[in-house]
C-alpha cells in the first residue's frame, strides 16, 4: 500500500506538469491507450521522478517496519485481539470522514487559494485517486439529440447579436456591487411580479425606486447552482452540479475574478457551513479574500443553516467599513431555507409548510428593506450598487412542480444612487437568466465578457430573447412566443404555454435540445 500511494503521488506531480491537474477521470481513461498516455507525457523527467520514489519509499518503509508495523505474536490475550480490530475500525471510520463533526471531509477542506497549484498541493492524491475511482464522473453525453455540428450551430444562432443598443443604466463607471442573494425566493411572492400582495412589501416599496427585471429566471434549483450561474456564466446541468466537480469549475471564467483583476476587492457574506457543496473552495478560486461563515463570525441566533437574516445584514453594516472600496461584496441570506422551521413572526397563520415558507420570505424581505435603510447612512452608500436576486425558487407558494418555468422564475432588481434617476421605478421585460448577470454587469462596467459565452447582456435590445433552465432530466425553454417543457426520460414535450404552428414548436424544441446537448458537451471537456 505504500508503494501503490507513493505511485500515485509521483504520478500526480507529473500529470500536473503536463496538463496542470492531478489525477481525474479523464487521465485514468488514457490507461487504455497506453501508447497515447506516454506520448502525452514525454516531457516528465521519468529518471528523477523513478529516484524520488525510491527514496521515499525506502523512507517510508523503514519507518513503518520500525516504529509502526505490530507484531502479533501467539502470546497476546485474546480480549486485545478481538478489542483492537474494533478500535482500529472505529478509528479509521473517523479518520476517513475526518473527524465528528456534521457534514464528511472532502476536498474543499483543502482548496484555500484562488492558484490551483496551491490547492493541488494541498490535496492527499490518494484520497483523490480512491474518490475517483469511486464516484466516477459521466463521461458520455447523454443527451446527445443532432449531430455535433448542427447542434453547436443551433447554440451559436441562439446568441447573435442583431446590434448593440446598450441602455447605460449607471452614472458611475466604478461603483461598490453589492450582490443579496436571497434564499429559495419565487418571483410569486413579489405583488410587482404579478403573486401575492404583502408577503414582501419591502421588496415592492424599493421596485418604485430600482429597476425592475420581469422576466428572470433561475438555471436550477439548488444554491451551487445558481452561485455557478451567476458568477461563471455556465448552466446548470440536469443529474449533476458543476460546483461539486474539482477539476471542472475552475476552468470557467469567472466575473469575481475579472472585477478582483480590476482592483476590486470581494468579499463573502454567509452565516452557514461554506464547505458545504464545495463552496468554500470554489469562492476561494474565484478570488474572494475575505469569506465569512459559521466557524469565524460571533453569530448568536440560528436556524440549522445559519444565522438569523438579520444578524448576516448587520454583520455586514459593522464590517463594510472594514472593506477596501470599490468592493464586490456577496450577501447570502439563509432564513428562508426549508423546513422554514425559524422563530419569525407569524404573519400568515396556520401550521402548514407553505406558510412557514411565507412567513419566513416575509421576515427576509423585512431584513432586506431594513438593511437598505441603514445602510443609507453609511459613506460607502452613495457609490453603491445594490442588487437583489433569488439563487433559486421554490415550490412554495403555489406547489409548482420541478419542472414548471414559474418554479424558476426569481426577481433580479437593481437599487442604489448609482442608478440613472430616469430608470428609476422602470422594468425591463427582456426574458434572460442567472447566466446572463456577467455580461448585463460587465457592460455597464464597461469590462469585456466575450469569455462568458452564454452570458448575454439583457440591456442590450439587440440580443436574442430567451431563458433556459433544467431539472432532474430535461429543460425548459421560454422565448417570447412559447414555454416549452421536456422531459428526457419521457423523450417528449410534457407541457407547452400556447398553441402556436408546429414549425415554431419544433424550431423551440430543437433550440432547448440543442442548448442541453451543448452544454453537457461543454461540461464533459472541461475534464480536458
């Protein structure tokens, strides 16, 4: 076992030479190709490497034979031979998932710079090999529906650009962004998005003063999904999430990074567990320098998922100050989270789930308007830009089903001084998603977001109109003509909007199809 672990290590450290990863699940599927594998890797010095190994491993081996390896001889008791192998397997049962605590080890508790290389350094290889070998990721597109070509030209039409008309909505070039991302909220609890009038009156009292997006829509519906929507401007994928694929999601640009290279400094506002999902190391590569979460902030009221909405904003008006300004600062709220179990005022009486869902959107719609009231007396206000968005929706209030474009459909608004006083209280019906964020920010940054390719810049007139987002397996597609949803495991369209020609209905099933196929495509080489 020593010598199989000191292989791998070795054989980590030349794979990062030649294509700056370790071991994954495309470098283990060269094996088959032996003759391919070494010509790949003719540049690794095999020599030196063969003498590190051998050294370490005549290390290693003496230190084990002398001061590790047990001998058991015939006159040990047999209450110790049966006690010990108990002991040992509760040990490395611990060992393994690292420790008691609530959620197992994994790799994001070693992923801590925004290099790679450091973090690479940083992860056990053999750890790594084992979990490959064990959760292997998907190798063949499943949705493989036209021919390559075909499919990636279908994709590329859905992205022209007809002219750039950008609406300038700023009257800075270089204001504070501060991104609240509001947990499992529906655009149906917002009166303004056309659902129920007081469950977030907040929210519709700032509409008057912000700019208002009608048409926006969530790629998925879990929270590492839409944090890789948002700042990587990558889709969500049906079965899988990027987010929790090491090797993948630090190949895709990333609008933290861009705004970080352009002197702004990021920060990362949670009350709960970032190592969840992978995220703490995710936002680290993205260049987030200061992440706040439950292990390193004196939170004091909690639900399982973090602290109160209220404590996160005013953690966040005590510690602004402390920001290097311009900042790109993230507020993830956590209040809203099922079970909506949290000791909040009971506004909608009654003990059903879909009212504790209410009753909790109320409260964090109350702490978001608070928070902009307060923060209105800060200095760092005037040259701030505040903009609020759901990671994802929910079922509640309305008991929409999974696939459904309305358990999608989230609100973006856009609030500050630093909006132009004549977009003010206006909406913007352009039908775009999370994905779209980088390029809608970057434009008005005036930054270029030709690396975000499926990022399309929604106040821009000229540009395509459409959402896609995926559930379990399938898409759904929504342009201004049409919502079409279909179901993969099904192999058909299981719900259409309008009754609109055939040839329009199969063009928008041939667009979602294409732009699924794409995608998985996309999501499969970045393992390349």
């Amino acid at each position: 076992m020593i010598i199989v672990c000191l292989i791998i290590a070795i054989a980590d450290v030349g794979l990062y030479m030649a294509w700056g990863t370790k071991i994954n699940s495309k470098a283990l599927s060269y094996l088959a190709f032996p003759k391919g594998a070494i010509t790949s890797l003719a540049a690794v010095p095999y020599l030196l490497f063969l003498a590190i190994l051998a050294t370490e491993a005549f290390v290693i081996i003496y230190i084990y034979k002398r001061f590790v390896h047990i001998d058991f001889s015939e006159n040990i008791r047999l209450s110790f031979k049966i006690t010990f192998p108990i002991i040992i397997l509760f040990l490395l049962f611990v060992s393994i998932r690292g420790g008691m605590q609530k959620y197992p080890l994994n790799k994001s508790w070693v992923y801590y710079s925004k290099y790679p290389a450091l973090n690479y350094s940083a992860l056990n290889g053999f750890w790594n090999f084992m979990e490959i070998i064990i959760k292997p990721d998907i190798r063949n597109n499943p949705y493989n529906y036209f021919p390559e070509e075909k499919a990636e030209s279908i994709v590329a039409e859905m992205h022209k650009v007809i002219a750039d008309s950008t609406k300038m909505i700023l009257t800075t070039e270089r204001p504070n962004i501060v991104l609240i991302l509001l947990e499992s909220v529906s655009a149906e609890c917002m009166d303004k998005l056309h659902g129920i009038k007081g469950l977030m009156p907040g929210m519709d009292k700032l509409a008057n003063d912000g700019l208002l997006f009608t048409n926006f829509y969530a790629n998925g519906f879990r929270t590492e999904q839409g944090e890789i929507s948002i700042l990587t401007g990558f889709p969500a994928q049906p079965q899988t999430t990027i987010m929790r694929k090491f090797g993948k999601f630090e190949k895709l640009p990333n609008l933290a990074r861009i705004l970080g290279e352009n002197g702004y400094s990021e920060n990362y506002y949670y009350s709960g567990n970032t190592e969840f999902a992978n995220t703490d190391a995710f936002l680290k590569l993205s260049g987030f320098e200061k992440i706040l979460n439950e292990n390193n902030y004196p939170w004091q009221k909690r639900t399982d998922w973090g602290a109160y909405d209220e404590e996160l904003f005013a953690c966040h008006l005590k510690e602004a100050a402390k920001d290097k300004q311009p900042f790109f600062s993230i507020i993830m709220t956590s209040t809203n989270h099922e079970p909506f179990d949290a000791n909040v005022e009971k506004v909608f009486s009654g003990k059903s789930e879909t009212n504790g869902y209410k009753n909790t959107v109320h409260y964090t719609d109350k702490c978001v308007w608070e928070y902009l009231q307060k923060a209105k007396l800060k200095p760092w206000y005037a040259n701030t830009l505040f903009i609020i968005m759901a990671d994802h929706a929910h079922s509640y209030p309305y008991q929409r089903a999974a696939n459904e474009a309305e358990r999608h459909h989230i609100p973006l608004l856009l609030y500050g001084n630093v909006l132009n006083e004549k977009y003010r209280g206006k909406e913007i019906e352009t039908i775009g998603s999370q994905i779209d964020f980088p390029a809608t920010l970057l434009s008005q940054l005036k930054f270029q977001h030709k690396q975000f390719s499926r990022s399309k810049n929604l106040l821009n007139t000229g540009i395509p109109e459409f959402a896609y987002y995926t559930f379990d397996n399938g898409f759904g597609i929504i342009t201004p003509e049409q919502i079409l949803v279909y179901d993969h495991n099904l192999g058909q369209i299981v719900y259409r909007r309008n009754k609109l020609p055939e040839i329009i209905d199969n063009k928008i099933t041939e667009q979602g199809k294409a732009y699924l196929q794409v995608t998985f495509d996309e999501y499969i080489g970045l393992n390349n």
